[in-house]
C-alpha cells in the first residue's frame, strides 16, 4: 500500500511600509487559514526573541549603534537562524504567514545607501516565498494613519525610499494589494482567496529557493 507524501505548507510573505496594517493581517489570514482546517502558523522578521533579534531590537529601538553593513548581516542571519525550523514545518504541511521577510531586508537597507545587489547576496539560498502580498498605501492616506512610533526609520522621507526599493524588487510571485480606505475586515477578505489559492497552489510544488 502506498502512503501518501503530506502535502507542503505555503510560504506567505506581507511586505509593505510601516503601518500598512500587514501584523493586523496576517494574524487574521492564521486564524483563517486553520478556522478552514489548514495548518498555519504566524511568524515575523525580525524575530526579536533569539541572541541575533535581541541585537536587532536595542539597534531599532535606538539604544545601540550599528555599521549599516553589520545591521543587514544580522537581519539576514536572523532569518538564517529561523530556516531549519520553517523547512521543517512546510514540509510537514504547515503554511507559513510571515510578516516582513527579505524583501524588507532589501528594501530598507538600500535605502540607507547599500547596493541592492550587495543587499540581496546574503539573502540568497532562503526559501523562497510562494507568495508576496505586498499591501500599499497612497501618500494622504499614509499621512492620516496616526504618528509614527519611536524606532529607527519611522519617518516618512526614508519610508518613500523604502518604498522605490520594493517597486524595483517585484516578482511574479508578488500580488500587489491597494489597502487605501479599506477596513481591516474588507482588506481581509481580499487576501484570504490569494492565500488560499497559493496554498493549494504550493500542495504538490517543490519549495524553492530566492536566487537574487
Ligand atoms: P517591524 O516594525 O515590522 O517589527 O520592523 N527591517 C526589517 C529591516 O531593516 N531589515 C529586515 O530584514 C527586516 C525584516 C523594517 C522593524 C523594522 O525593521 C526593518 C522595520
């Protein structure tokens, strides 16, 4: 009698700039996703919880200083730390929904001047995500979310920049999601198809690798 393999979990990715509403999102998309019977667990970047996050966490909360070079090191092997676990879940069927991951990486850090290609090479050989739900918000509606709060890079002349840098690191895989004026509940029911066709989508796919 022959067993049939599990089938993978997705990787879902939320990228966007800051108070977009992606941790809001995300939570809501786990919650979905097991309500309907499919394993999902919520992960985030920076993982603020291991030796490197620590780091990670004093230098965003401005109480340590850091070499920008060093700083995208540490956010890079952050998620390095975190791949045996997260290959081990997908390969038993769990979906991953992850808020910020290397794009982020990217994105920011080439907006402190960094070379995109410089950015991307330490990132390469992570798994690769099966979906970028990529959420955007226009300029007034950005301005009118409330004040930022007190980390490093939450001010709106570097969250622009960081926006170009995504623009530019597009893929197919990515679904661009306006949030413009919508509720939480509304956004949510337009991501929830998207995460649920790239689930199904992924069952019988090999789990590939970012090739930057
Ligand atoms: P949160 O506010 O989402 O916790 O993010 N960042 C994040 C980087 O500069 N590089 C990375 O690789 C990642 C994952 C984005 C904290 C800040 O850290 C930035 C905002």
């Amino acid at each position: 009698m022959s067993v049939k393999k599990a089938c993978r979990g997705a990787l879902i990715v939320l990228e966007g700039c800051d108070r977009v509403g992606k941790t809001t999102q995300a939570k809501l998309l786990v919650e979905s996703l097991k309500n309907n019977g499919k394993p999902a667990q919520l992960m985030n970047f920076p993982d603020r919880t291991t030796a490197i996050g620590k780091m990670l966490d004093q230098y965003l909360k401005q109480s340590q200083e850091l070499d920008d070079h060093a700083v995208h090191l540490l956010f890079s092997a952050n998620r390095w730390e975190c791949v045996s676990s997260m290959e081990k879940l997908l390969q038993e069927g769990t979906t991953l929904v992850v808020d910020r991951y290397s794009d982020s990486g990217i994105a920011f850090s080439a907006a402190k001047g960094l070379p995109v290609s410089w950015c991307a090479a330490s990132d390469s050989g992570l798994p690769r995500p099966d979906l970028v739900l990529f959420l955007t918000l226009g300029g007034t509606e950005l301005s009118s979310r409330g004040g930022y709060g007190q980390e490093r890079y939450e001010e709106d002349s570097f969250q622009q920049r960081v926006m170009r840098n995504y623009n530019e690191l597009k893929r197919d895989y990515w679904n661009v999601v306006n949030a413009d004026e919508k509720s939480v509940e509304q956004l949510h029911s337009e991501l929830l198809p998207l995460v649920t066709s790239a689930v199904a989508a992924a069952e019988d796919k090999p789990l590939l690798t970012l090739d930057w």
